[in-house]
C-alpha cells in the first residue's frame, strides 16, 4: 500500500509544516494538539507568503512541543547541541530558560555560512536577563555577531548600545554600511561598516561557552537578511497562537479563526483575560 499526503489533512496544508511537526512527534512520542500543529502551518504559510522562509536557514520552535527533545527539533537546518538543559527548562507557552552558569544550545551554524552582507539573526524571548541571546564569539575584536540584552553587533567591530525587551528582537545585515535591530515592535538603523565575519559557531545563551545568559527563549532563527518586520509578525502570531492553544476554556482552533485566535492569544500572553 502507497501512502500519499493529502494537503489539509489535519488544518496541515504545506509539506515543510508538515514533515516538521512528524518530526516533532516523533521526538515527543506523542501527536501534538490540532491547535499547536495549526499555529505552525499557518507560520510556516504565512513565511512563504511574506518572501522570508527562504531566508532562514537555522531554526527552532522551543515552544509548542510536549517536550524538550521535541522543542530542539529543527525547523529548518541542523539541530542544535543541547549543553546541560533538562526537561525541567522547558515550557510549552514559554520557551527553554537558561541558568546563567552552564546551559547553552549551540546553533551549528557557522557565523561566516552567510554572506557578509546578507545575515539575520533572531530570537523571541518571553524573558529577558542579562547578557548574550546568541552570539558568535563576543571576545574577538571584529566580525562577529551579537544579539544581548544590552549590546548589539552584525559583522561589525564596535558593538551597539540597546537595552532589548522581552518580545521579538533580532538584526539582519543587507549592505556594508549598515544594519538594522528590531524590538519592541520598532525598527532602527545603526550605521556601523561590515567586516569579514568570524568563523565561529553560532551560540545561545552563552556565544563563548564561558558567559551564560537567563534569558527564556521560544524562538530564534538565523540565516540570510531579511525583512525583520514581516518575521516579528510571524513569530509574534506563532507565539501568540500556541499561548491560545495552552489556555483552558478556549475553543479548539479548529473552529476559530486564526486572526481572533492569534488577538485572543496576545491578550492572554500579556497577562490579561476576557469576561
């Protein structure tokens, strides 16, 4: 017998979504909720429809699966290493929370596998600390990357001032002579020149394995530039949409529509409720 995928099976319409949440499964033992399946599909979608799936090229939803071992399942690309994080780290709303001493993912991605010109790097943090999200090597002088709690770099050697907040926050690099950081919802230009980018493994939570960061993380992406607008709107309603899948006494998704699903979701996440 020849089993053949039928797109909408299960809400799942795109094949990438769908071989994401097999694996998820797999790695979890159990399926995932209609709903959490759903809120991937309709993020992987809506990345292909805003010209930026392409772009990403290391990924992971640490969010929505049942487990840590399903959360560190790639999106897209190479699976991190997991370095010291237990199943206690991990919540399904929240994201994967580091202890400032040992735990730390690498990436496996190499700060120098994209251009020097064409570079992203992103994460959602439903927690912010201190120091590093991600980081290539924060102890050479020049060319690496840095996305901290405090101080920013894309292939530049002087680092950038920004106190970051909890929510979407990522840079990407498309020209020499400037780069653009994302948070809080708002977009800002720092003029700092490119250079050649360090041949340093991409880190989380700790980008020299010596420094480690408290942040929570559900979210991070690396690749190629990108609009960073159009990828906070995605994550922000992925995020807000598995946040309506863990609340109790919503209706399942099946019979929501995703835009009022996704409201409904952002009012819960920033701690309100409706009556």
């Amino acid at each position: 017998m020849t089993l053949r995928w039928v797109p909408g099976w299960n809400g799942l319409t795109d094949p990438d979504a769908v071989s994401y949440v097999a694996a998820v499964e797999a790695a979890d033992g159990q399926d995932l909720e209609f709903g959490v399946a759903r809120a991937i599909n309709d993020f992987v979608v809506g990345c292909k429809n805003d010209g930026i799936w392409d772009a990403i090229k290391a990924s992971c939803i640490l969010a929505g699966a049942r487990t840590l071992a399903g959360a560190l399942v790639p999106l897209v690309g190479t699976a991190p290493t997991n370095f010291n994080f237990v199943s206690g780290d991990y919540n399904r709303e929240t994201g994967l929370v580091g202890d400032g001493s040992t735990k730390y993912l690498d990436s496996n991605r190499n700060n120098n596998d994209d251009p020097q010109n064409s570079n992203h790097n992103a994460v959602y943090a439903t927690t912010v600390g201190s120091l590093a999200f991600m980081g290539s090597d924060v102890g050479a002088t020049s060319g690496t990357n840095l996305l901290g709690s405090g101080l920013h770099r894309s292939r530049s050697a002087t680092p950038t001032a920004y106190t970051s907040v909890a929510g979407f926050i990522g840079i990407t690099r498309n020209n020499s002579s400037n780069y653009s950081l994302r948070n809080n919802q708002s977009s800002t230009t720092i003029n700092t020149a490119s250079q050649a980018p360090t041949s340093t493994s991409l880190k989380l939570y700790s980008p020299d394995a010596v420094n480690f960061a408290t942040h929570r993380i559900a979210f991070y992406s690396i690749g190629e530039s990108l609009d960073l607008e159009k990828l906070d709107t995605r994550v922000t309603r992925l995020m807000n949409l598995i946040t309506y899948t863990q609340t109790a006494g919503l209706p399942d998704l099946s019979v929501m529509d995703m835009d009022a699903a996704a409201y409904i979701g952002g009012a819960y996440r920033a701690g309100g409720t409706l009556s």
